[in-house]
C-alpha cells in the first residue's frame, strides 16, 4: 500500500510537470508497465483528480482542470516562491487580496515541512504601514478587465485624463500590464480607430459588456514594450537644460538616468538635461537637489522657478511677521 500511494504521488508530480504525457513515458519513469500507469490513473480519478486521456499515435495523459482545486505538489523552492509572494505581494498595487493571500498563507504553512517553516519564519518581513498607493487598483476590476482580454469582448468605462477630465470609452481589450505599481490596460480605441493604454486605477467599467471582437495584432507584438515607450513620451514632454553649482559627484547619487542626463563642468558645476511631464515637475526636481541653478532653457521652467521663489518668499515673510 505505502509502495502504491509513493507511486501515486510520483505519477501526480509527474503528471504536474509537463503538459502531457505518453503513457509509454509515464511506465518507463515510474519504472512500471502501461496497465499500471493506466490502473493508477484511474485511482487519481477516484481522489477527484481530472485526468484526461486521448487514444492514437499522438495520445497520451494530460492533467486537467477540475471543478474543485485538488492538493498540488510543491518541491521546497516553489513552496517558498509561493509563500514569499502571498506575504509580500498582498500589499501594493493590488487591493482586495489581503485577506486571502493570509488564508491560503496561512494553510500553505500548516502543510509544510518543519524545514521549510523554519525557512520562511527566518525570512519574515516588518512592513511599514503606508496604505496602498493612490494607484492602487481593485483586484475585482482587475480581474474582470483580464477577464474580458481572453474573452475578447468589448469594454466601456469612464476615463479619468491626468487632468481631471471625464470622458467614456469602448476599446477591444488586448493585455494588462504592470509597470512599477501602476497596472495599464492596452486596448483598441474604437472612437480613435488607433491602439491606446490606459491607467487601470482611473477608469471605471460599466456594464453590460460590448460584443465579442476578432483579436487585432498589436503592431509592436508586446504590450509591455508598448506601455514603456508611452511612459516614456509622457516623461519626455518636457525637456530642460540646468547649469547647477554643484560637483558632478554630488548630484549624480540624485538622478536616475530614465529622466536626467548629467555632464562635469569643471570642478564646482555640472550640466543636467532633464526630461518631465511639466516645468512644474522638473522645477520640484532642481529644488530636491538643494543647491544654486540657472536655467538655461526652456522659457516656461524659468518662470516656474521664479513664481515658486516668489512664493517661498511671501511665506517667509508672513513667518517672520507672525
């Protein structure tokens, strides 16, 4: 029996492992002729796992999906994989999740051996409590817009622009995409007639949903890349030249290469070349660094600059006189 229900859990791990398998294959890893790889799977089929099978040349076993989830087989690093992401990744830009990921976490660890639980409580993690963030999405909302993407039916929703505007859409939904904390849906843009993303966290889906489409192909052919070379226009709309009065060695810690591009003077100024969404952001950025600027261009930056000193200004003199 025990010899039995090893082979079993061999033929489950196995089954697990690839998409499918000739039973031929099966016999010759489990060591054990075609009539008992074939008894076997019917007993994974007593204990409610799907098992299908087809006939030919070509036939073989292939585990499926069943109405009720059945235990899965885990080695060590895919239990830890799998517990690490249920107590890291219920916070962010996902709400909603975290007290599931807490339930499946917390029967994931009933189950593992004592070598894997002293693994994971050795590498448990304090949080600072910060909220989700302002982009943070409804795992409900993102689950019915995938949901839609391998449907292929249309989605409606009301769209919030960066400027506060309120417009209605109807796309073809084509992939969600997640770049740092944001997730963007790529879609057709029906009104548009022209491919789009779109941030998840400001739009809301209406119901009912539109009609099934025939899936058009993406031009680029990944929507990750397509998502990355819009982030990086909207980062791009501004661009300014700033003489700072600062080594080169101090100010490089301070920028990122994605937005600024930094160049020595001589020993006691550096150029920076910075790319924004507004003058009002980059004009943020030059007053993070703390040090004494010119602006070289453009115009509209200048007078940033100069309408936040001015107001610097008035608020330290209303302090002083307070």
């Amino acid at each position: 029996m025990r010899e039995t229900s090893a082979r079993l859990l061999r033929l489950l791990s196995l089954l697990q492992m690839r998409r499918e398998w000739s039973g031929a294959d099966l016999a010759e890893r489990l060591a054990v002729t075609p009539r008992t790889v074939r008894r076997d799977v019917d007993k994974l089929r007593d204990l409610g796992y799907p098992v299908n099978a087809s006939v030919g040349v070509g036939g073989g076993y292939q585990l499926g999906a069943g109405a009720e989830m059945p235990p899965l087989l885990l080695d060590d690093e895919e239990a830890l994989a799998v517990a690490f992401g249920l107590q890291s990744g219920a916070t962010g830009s996902v709400e909603g999740l975290g007290d599931s990921s807490l339930r499946a976490l917390t029967k994931l660890r009933q189950v593992m051996p004592s070598r894997l639980r002293h693994r994971l409580d050795a590498l448990r993690i304090d949080v600072v409590p910060q909220g989700a963030p302002r982009s943070a999405v409804d795992a409900k909302v993102l689950s019915a817009i995938a949901s839609l993407c391998h449907t292929h039916e249309r989605l409606r929703f009301d769209y919030r622009t960066h400027d506060g505007a309120e417009t209605r859409r109807e796309v073809e939904p084509h992939r969600l995409v997640r770049a740092g904390a944001r997730w963007y849906l790529v879609a057709w843009d029906l009104a548009r007639a022209d491919w789009r993303s779109f941030r998840v966290d400001r739009l809301t889906p209406r119901t009912p949903t539109g009609p099934r489409f025939t899936p058009r192909e993406l031009p680029t052919g990944d929507a990750a890349a397509f998502v990355s070379r819009g982030i990086s226009r909207a980062l791009s709309q501004v661009t300014a030249r700033v003489m700072l009065n600062a080594p080169i060695e101090q100010i490089a810690p301070m920028v990122d290469e994605s937005w600024g591009a930094l160049e020595s003077v001589d020993d006691g100024r550096c150029m920076i070349e910075l790319h924004g969404e507004s003058a009002a952001g980059i004009a943020g950025w030059l007053s993070a660094f703390g040090v004494d600027f010119t602006v070289l261009g453009p115009p509209e930056l200048r007078e940033e600059c100069l309408r936040r000193a001015e107001h610097h200004a008035l608020l330290s003199e209303r302090y002083r006189q307070s």
